[in-house]
C-alpha cells in the first residue's frame, strides 16, 4: 500500500519491539524510499512506537522530538513523535506529528489531548509554522475526547476535503483461514460511519497558515482488510504558510 500510494511522510502507531525485530517488517519492506526519524523515546520500554517515516528525496529533517504521555495510565506506547520538515527546493517549513491516544480511559484521553495541545502550541510558538498531528485518537467525532480536541483549536483536515469519504478508518480483524494458512479479511461487515472514525490528522496554528485540502482518502483495497484493523488515511494539501 504504501509503496504504491507514496506519501511523502508516514505516520505509524502500535509498533512494537518485537515487530521492528520480525525480518521484512514494515521497515525493512520500504527502505528503498523511505527513512525513519531516529529519536530517543522515553518510555519503560525504550521503544517509539509512533514512529514517522519519510522521503528523504523531498525534505531535510530541521529538528525533532518526542513526548511520553503522562495521563495517569503510561500505556508505554502512547506516545507523540513529531520532526521539523523542510522541503528541498521550495523551502517551506512544517511540522508533522505521529501520535496514539489511551484507549482504556477517556479521562485519559483528555488528559493526552491537554498534553498534545501543549506539544503543538510550543512547535507553533518556537517553528513559526504548521502543525500536522495525525494517528490513532481512540475516540470518534462525537466523543467528548473528540470535541475536547476541537475546542482546544485542533482543525480536522477531513472537515476541510472536497468529496470527503464517508466510511469509518476501521474495521474487525483479519481472521486466519486454515486452509489458506493465511489471514484473510473479516467475513463482517464493519457498522457504522465517519463520525465514529478513530483516525484523525488534525491542523494547529494560525489561522492564515490553513492548507487547502485537495483530497482526503481511506484506503480499503483488500490488502489494507488483511493488514489491520485500520485503514491507512491520508491528506493531499497545499500548504499556505
């Protein structure tokens, strides 16, 4: 999927050690176009599981970071990675951020959406550019955590896509078959719409910075059912800044 839709960053969450150590996992498979951000994460498990990978044909990494959620719960894989983009040749800056929120608690997930709002407001502050923060929110558009999110001043880039799909980002698992001795796409069918969509990539900073989103996808192809339980998501824009 990835190797055929060729975003420019990805974005990943749930990444554990013991899969970075699987051979041809994720990495591996699409090293011959992308890198990963190398950043220290501080955590009881040492490991980023919401890591960023990139073209580094098309930018230069400037800075980048990472933050440990601190909502009570220390989930080890809960976490914010973010990098400082460049673009070569037309030279403008941006902030791209992977991130996961609590799924036990949504208490908790307040509680993250206080830390990412901080997070954000001090790469605003010190970059002087936009924030893109997208991955796994654990809660849907309707959900307090969600609506918490909105007030804080985080801008749904969804909200902002001509033709903007309306099936959700997730679906049941993948279910081994035996005879194939393989997984194959759930025989069920996944109920309801976008408003209960648990993936998000969310705009923050100054007003006149808005991009112009040229086009919003859920990718559902058969391989995306096998994979996951997740669709990927992604955002073609125009940056404004």
């Amino acid at each position: 999927i990835y190797l055929n839709v060729r975003p420019d960053i990805i974005a990943l969450q749930e990444v554990s050690k013991r899969y970075r150590a699987q051979e041809n996992n994720l990495f591996d498979l699409v090293s011959p176009v992308y890198r990963e951000i190398s950043t220290p994460a501080f955590n009881r498990a040492q490991n980023n599981s919401t890591p960023l990978l990139y073209q580094e044909g098309r930018f230069r990494i400037l800075h980048y970071g990472y933050h440990f959620f601190q909502d009570g719960i220390c989930d080890n894989s809960k976490s914010i990675t973010w990098a400082l983009f460049q673009e070569r040749g037309a030279g403008k800056r941006f902030v791209y951020a992977s991130t996961h929120f609590i799924h036990t608690s949504e208490d908790g997930r307040m509680i993250d959406g206080d830390q990412a709002k901080l997070v954000c407001d001090a790469l605003v502050r010190y970059y002087g550019c936009p924030v893109f923060i997208g991955g796994d929110y654990n809660c849907g558009r309707l959900s307090p955590a969600y609506r918490h999110l909105i007030l804080h001043g985080f801008l749904n880039l969804y909200d902002l896509a001509p033709n903007a799909p309306t099936i959700k980002s997730f679906h049941p698992y993948p279910e081994w078959d035996d005879e194939k001795r393989a997984y194959v796409a759930s025989r069920t069918e996944a109920d309801g719409d976008f408003n209960s969509s648990i993936d998000h990539i969310f705009y923050y900073g100054k007003e006149e910075w808005i991009p112009e989103v040229e086009r919003y996808t859920v990718v559902t192809d058969e391989n995306a059912k096998i994979a996951s339980d997740h669709y990927p998501i992604y955002v073609d824009l125009v940056l404004h800044n």
